[in-house]
C-alpha cells in the first residue's frame, strides 16, 4: 500500500487496555476502546482524516502516548500523532529509474547544518550544487524524530515521523521528488540498533528493548520478538515505497545482536530486493559496520546476508594516518608501511590480523571476486569528523596542497567514493556533536561524560564544546559563501575535475579487485611522508606526500589527465613537487 491512512491498530501487549483518544481542531477529545487481538495487538475501526491528531491511553495511565508507528507528531516526541497520508503527495518522479551504487559518488550531508534554515526545503535549492559537483546519491544523516529542536538524529525515538523542524514528512517527499528530478538518488540513515534516551515511549506499549542487555548507546534492541523484527521492517520499506528514496544507510550493525535465523540484515536485504523487482528500480543497502565481515555483502547464496556494501573505515583510517600523520587511539595500526596500500588492494587493513587496538585478531578477508564498489570509501564523514574533540576537518590542519591530494585519493579508490558535506570546496566550519536534550539533568550528563572522555585522552577539557550551548550547533552550520572565494573555489573545481575524470575513465570504476595494484616508498620513516602509485589497470594515480620532488617512471607519450601542481616532464620521467598528485594514462593507440 503507497497511500491511504489505514484502520487503527497498535501492538500493546504490556497493557490490559488501550484507548484511541482523538483530539479535533477545537481541542475536544473523544475516545473509543480498542479491542484486544492476537498476539498483543489491539485493533479499532476507526479511520483518521489527514492531519487529525491522536494518540493512546494505556491501563488507566492518564498520559496520552505518541502512535508507535506516527508518521508526524507536529509538537513533538511526547505530544499527540498526526494522521499523514502519504499517498495525497503529486509526485513527478513517475520516469525516474533509479541509480545502482556501482559507479556512484555519495554525498553525505546534516539537514539542520546543511544551510542556514536547517530545513528540507532549503536544502532543496542546494540540490543543484550537488549535481553539477557530479554527485549520483544523496545521503541524509536521521531524520527521524527526536526530543528537541537539534540533533545528529542518531537519538530517535519515533522511526516513522520526519523530524517536524525539518519540515515533516511532505516536505521529505518534496526532497525526494526534486532530487529525482535532478537525477539525484536519496539514500536515508535509518538507526535500527537502539532509540534515543529521550521521549522513548516504546516500552510502555511492549518489550521493544533487551532491559539489561545494552549496547553503546543504550539498551538493545529486542529481535527475538516477531513484532519487533517486523517494526524494523515495515519501517524500512515505508522509506524506500512511499517516501520513493533510493536506498538506506544502516547505521552500527554490529550492535544488531540477532540470535535468531535468519538474520535480521538478511531477512531486510530479502524483502527489499523484492521490493526493488516490483518496483523495477534498483535498491541499495548500505551497512555500517565495526565488524570487517565480508558475510554483510556476500550474495545469500555464498552464505551472505546479501546487502548492497558496506562502510569502510580502515580506508578511512589509512588514508587519514598517510596525510596528517596521527597515530594515536585507533590509528596507530594505520602508520603501517602498507596500511593505504593494503586497503587499496584488497579493501579491509584488518582481516584476520592483529588489532591493537581491540587487543585481538580482527575481520576476515574480502573475496577477490566481490566487487570494488561494494566498499564505501571516503576521507571523511560526519563521524570522524564530529567525534574529534573540537569537530575539526581535514582542512583545519592540513594544507590547501594536501587537500587536493585528499581529493585524488577519494576520488580515484576503487571503492564508492562518500564525500561529507562541504569537503568538496575545504569548509572551515567545524562540524561538532550537538544536542538540544530539553531535560536540564540529561543535558549535563552528555556534556559531562564527552568532556570527560575527551579529558582521559590527554585533552583540555575545557577545548571540548558543550554538546547543549545552541553556539555549538550554529558554528557547525556550513557557510555558503566560501564557496566562491579563491582558495575554496579551486579546490571545488578539483572535486568537479575528478569526478568528471572518474565518469569518463572505466578504470576508475573498474570492479575487478585484481586491477588494482599499489606501490608505497617510505622516504624518511613519517606516516605522512610516504610517495605512492596505485595502479587503475593502464592508469596511474602518482601520489607524492614526501617534503621533496619525487619522479616516477611513466610512458614517454602517456597523458597526465589531472595534476594537482606543476609538473617537471623529461621523457619517461614526470618529478611531482611535494604534496601533490597526478593521474596519468598511456596515449590512446
């Protein structure tokens, strides 16, 4: 079903008696009892009109309760539902066929710091930016709704419900629809794997969590109950049906703890793959993932739960460690000679080796003939980003030189390239964890606990922005008008550059593992100061992190399709000048 309000039902089997309590304009109430069902739902004929407000009353509890599965709390995550028929929506997106990953360029972005109103809408005069940049997806952090006015989105409460200051669930069809028309993908974030710790009321209607059984966040999420498994569900193909997005983003799936087959990423992949022939578009699931598993993206019948890719963050790592030199933490294993190299090659630095930094042997190997795409790669995202004490990017640090070199070796990995919002032109913002928890005690707690665990790490606590001063939030927010000032502007052109490259030149997409090669010279022992060569079949991407000139051997007539600085030529050898790249090709016969 894409549209229609369906009859009233609520899964409630912690409660003897449930009540439909409506609320008209005027603010009268009316309410009609439930009738108890199977297996701990409760059922009414009743059908609600569009916009009409509603909510439950459990026992003789006074309190009225957000619907489990609202599509729009207007007032927010403890205030009544709103009937949303998503079905009304004149979409215009009846031609659009979709996008598959492979060969795709990912573009994640914060709605509520994407712009200065922080809303869909405004992020839909944005669109245009991204396409010409020459991205294929859009990937949205959780929209979904929280307690407060702003958030990462990661603390949801409601799954179903557009956050309302984001405009709510038409202004998300909005998006969808102008993205589409603009040849752009959508892919959502979708949190599955814990609910935020405020305006949570799903336990009051049933055993929606593992009380005692926690994971990072919190207490885990309850996938021994059928109910449960089925709200992830529906949850997940009510995006990708009636709100028409292209794919999700499946946040933390290690914290997914399912003791039941099949697995609860298996059974998902399942269903939206039929999905996906039904709708005859392609679909995309994309894993994030602590676990270096390759069982995530293996096809179901080699034994995988067949999802689309997964995250990468040892590429992450090793590219990080090769241009700032950081070794601390989770680091450390990544000032490896090979490091970049190995997860350039064969995508996982930890597959089965040693791990410092857990203290054990870590991951398995990926299958040399899973496809290179399958890999989602990028230099930075709104984690490594965010949870940097200050919220510094790249570009607080490093040199506007090694910045473009940064781009090269996104762009030109042979896994999908993600670049986070405002990467693309060298953003000065910092982008900081925030929250607007509206409980006084809460908010001290996260601010404590981050200054704290920033403080055993050897910082300054008082460096470490608090997550609840509305300052936090409005210098996370991304400023447009760098966009055209000359520093800026030269490295966006850099971005556009390479991703027309990686559009034009099939060895830049190539999924065949084994045509990707790597060399690494080690010239004085510094992580940061390695030179590199990494071979895309007949293309090369020569990368010079050294403090000196450094010269490669090349064809004699072979093209240099992009430098990042001057280059000296003398036949077959082309001298890069420190912290640069250049991608090189032989002269087409």
């Amino acid at each position: 079903m894409t549209g229609g309000i369906p009859p009233i039902e609520v899964w409630a089997p912690r409660a003897g008696r449930v009540r439909l309590r409506r609320i008209a304009g005027d603010g009268t109430a009316s309410e009609t009892e439930l009738e108890r069902a199977a297996e701990g739902w409760w059922r009414a004929d009743v059908v609600l009109g569009q916009g009409e407000r509603y909510g439950f009353l459990l026992d003789d509890d006074p309190q009225l309760r957000p619907d489990p599965r609202s599509r729009r709390q207007p007032d927010g995550v403890h205030e009544a539902s709103a009937a949303f028929d998503p079905g009304l929506f004149a979409w215009t997106d009846a031609t659009w066929p979709g996008r598959p990953l492979a060969g795709g360029l990912i573009y994640e972005l914060h709605l509520g710091t994407f712009t200065p109103e922080g809303t869909l809408d405004a992020a839909v005069t944005r669109l245009d930016h991204l396409a010409d940049l020459g991205v294929t997806h859009v990937e949205l952090l959780p929209v979904n709704a929280f307690n407060g006015p702003w958030n990462w989105g990661y603390d949801g409460v409601l799954w179903y419900a557009v956050h309302e200051p984001y405009g709510g669930p038409e202004a998300y069809q909005r998006f969808v629809d102008a993205a589409h028309a603009r040849g752009l993908a959508v892919v959502q974030d979708v949190v599955y794997n814990h609910l935020g710790p405020s305006g949570n009321h799903l336990p009051s209607f049933g055993p929606y969590l593992r009380e005692g059984e926690s994971t990072t966040w919190g207490d885990s999420v309850n996938l021994d109950e059928p109910a449960v498994r089925e709200y992830i569900l529906d949850n997940a193909l009510l995006w990708l049906r009636d709100f028409h997005v292209d794919g999700l983003r499946l946040d933390a799936v290690h914290a997914l703890h399912d003791r039941r087959p099949p697995h609860i990423l298996q059974e998902l992949a399942e269903r939206v793959d039929a999905l996906a022939a039904q709708q005859d578009r392609p679909l995309t699931l994309i894993a994030e993932s602590d676990l270096n598993d390759p069982t995530l993206i293996l096809p179901r019948e080699a034994g995988g739960y067949g999802l689309t890719a997964q995250w990468s963050d040892d590429w992450h790592h090793a590219v990080h460690v090769a241009l700032t030199g950081e070794t601390s933490g989770y680091y450390s294993d990544f000032a490896a000679e090979d490091a970049l190299s190995k997860v350039t090659e064969r995508g996982f630095f930890h597959d089965g080796t040693f791990s410092s930094f857990r203290g054990r042997a870590h991951g398995a190997p990926i299958p040399a003939e899973v496809p290179t795409w399958r890999l989602v790669t990028f230099a930075q995202d709104h984690d490594q980003v965010g949870n940097r004490a200050a919220g510094d990017r790249l570009s607080a640090s490093l040199s506007p030189d090694r910045l473009a070199v940064a781009a090269v070796l996104t762009l030109t990995a042979p896994g999908t390239p993600m670049l986070f919002m405002g990467e693309e032109w060298g953003a000065s913002t910092p982008w900081q964890f925030f929250t607007s928890h509206p409980e006084p005690e809460l908010g001290r707690a996260v601010a404590e606990g981050r200054a704290a665990e920033f403080a055993r790490m050897g910082w300054d606590r008082d460096a470490v922005p608090d997550p609840q001063d509305p300052d936090t939030f409005a210098r996370s927010h991304l400023d447009w008008e760098e966009v055209g000032a000359p520093g800026h502007a030269r490295l966006l052109a850099l971005y556009r550059d390479l991703a027309r490259l990686r559009r034009e030149r099939p060895e830049l997409t190539d999924p065949v593992a084994a045509h990707t090669t790597a060399e690494v010279r080690d010239t004085d022992g510094s992580p940061e100061r390695r030179v590199y060569r990494f071979r895309r079949g007949g293309l090369s991407v020569l990368v010079n992190l050294s403090a000196q000139s450094t010269s490669f051997d090349v064809e004699p007539e072979a093209d240099v399709l992009l430098s990042t600085a001057a280059l000296t030529r003398d036949g077959g050898t082309l001298t890069l000048p420190p912290d640069s790249a250049a991608i090189v090709a032989p002269t087409p016969s």
